[in-house]
C-alpha cells in the first residue's frame, strides 16, 4: 500500500514500497525457484562429453526398468518424508451405505497408523489411494469410523477408511502425505 507524504512546501508525494516488500515478488520468485529447481534437477548428472551422459543415461534407463517394485504388506512399517505409515488390516465389509450414490459389490475396510514426526500439522484420510485388481483406482466408500481429520506435528492416531470394488483379488495400497514431493509407499494385499 502506498504512503503519502507532504513536505514542509505543501506537496503531496505517494511513497511505494519497496518491490521486494510486495506479495507478488514472492509468488513469482517462489514460482522461479520451483522452476530452477526442477530444471537444475532433470538436467543435473556427469558431462565429461557428448557421448558419455547418453550411455550413462542410457545405463541408468536399463537399470530402472530391471528394477523391481518394493511391497509392503500387512503389518509392515514405513516411513515417507516426515510421516511413519503403518498397515494393520485391510478386509472385506459387509457394511453399506445407502445414501452413498455408488453401490459397489465390495466394500474395504482399511485400518492404518499414522505417527507425524513433522513440525507441522498432518492432515489425514486423504493420504491413501487404493488400486484394484484391473490396476484402476477405486473410489473412497463412506463407511462407520471413516476418519478425516489431523494430526499434529509429534502425535500419532489410527486411520480408519473405506473403498468400493466389484472385483475382488490383489490391491495395491500407496500411501503418502497429501502435499509431498516424496515417493509413495506402496503395499500389496490379497482379498478375496
């Protein structure tokens, strides 16, 4: 916001501020430090020559498609970014509910724990996405329990929360916080 100011002849002079004091000059700078970042990192790696980062990408790109999938299953604890995810049970319910638009022949019943070793609040519910045997994503189901909520940063709490299916089989469970830049952690369980 701008200041007026009258000197001791009587004239009016708007004084601004400074374009660093203002909110846009963060967003953009923010943006460009994402930008840099992004670019600085899907470019960076050894370029001795021309020909030596093609093989080594090239080295790097058959290495990753031998590289297997690590699971987790049931019972198994891991830790993405600041948050420690825990699976202790995922089975088949026999709970409906009928104001939910979408019946499914199936319904999951997904228990987890979650501990936030972060310094900021957690939020919760949202941090697990399922996909079916069909390798599709399914939709969340409303059932008793469903927890939405938080946890604070130090405190940790039992998730409880549902997924519709018509298809029963494996299913590949990733977890990962809402807003985070890390790779998700992902389980496999078999239900029949």
């Amino acid at each position: 916001m701008s200041k007026k100011i009258t000197d001791e002849n009587g004239k009016t002079y708007v004084e601004k501020k400074p374009f660093y004091k203002k909110g846009c000059f963060w967003i953009v700078a923010v943006i460009a430090v994402i930008i840099i970042g992004a670019v600085a990192g899907s470019g960076s790696g050894d370029n001795d020559n021309g020909g030596t980062k093609v093989e080594k990408t090239t080295a790097k790109a058959k290495k990753s498609s031998t590289k297997k999938t690590e699971f987790y299953k049931v019972g198994d604890t891991v830790k993405v970014g600041d948050v420690v995810y825990t699976l202790k049970s995922v089975e088949k319910t026999d709970e409906r509910n009928e104001m939910n638009d979408k019946q499914f022949k199936n319904v999951l019943k997904v228990v987890y724990h979650v501990k936030n070793d972060g310094s900021d609040e957690l939020p919760i519910g949202a941090d697990l996405d399922v996909y079916g045997p069909d390798n599709n994503k399914l939709d969340t189901y409303p059932i008793s329990g469903t927890t939405v909520n938080s946890v604070a940063a130090g405190k940790e709490m039992d998730v409880t929360t549902g997924f519709g299916t018509d298809n029963l089989g494996d299913f590949e469970l990733q977890f990962k916080p809402l807003i985070s830049v890390n790779k998700a952690a992902k389980f496999k369980v078999n239900v029949q």
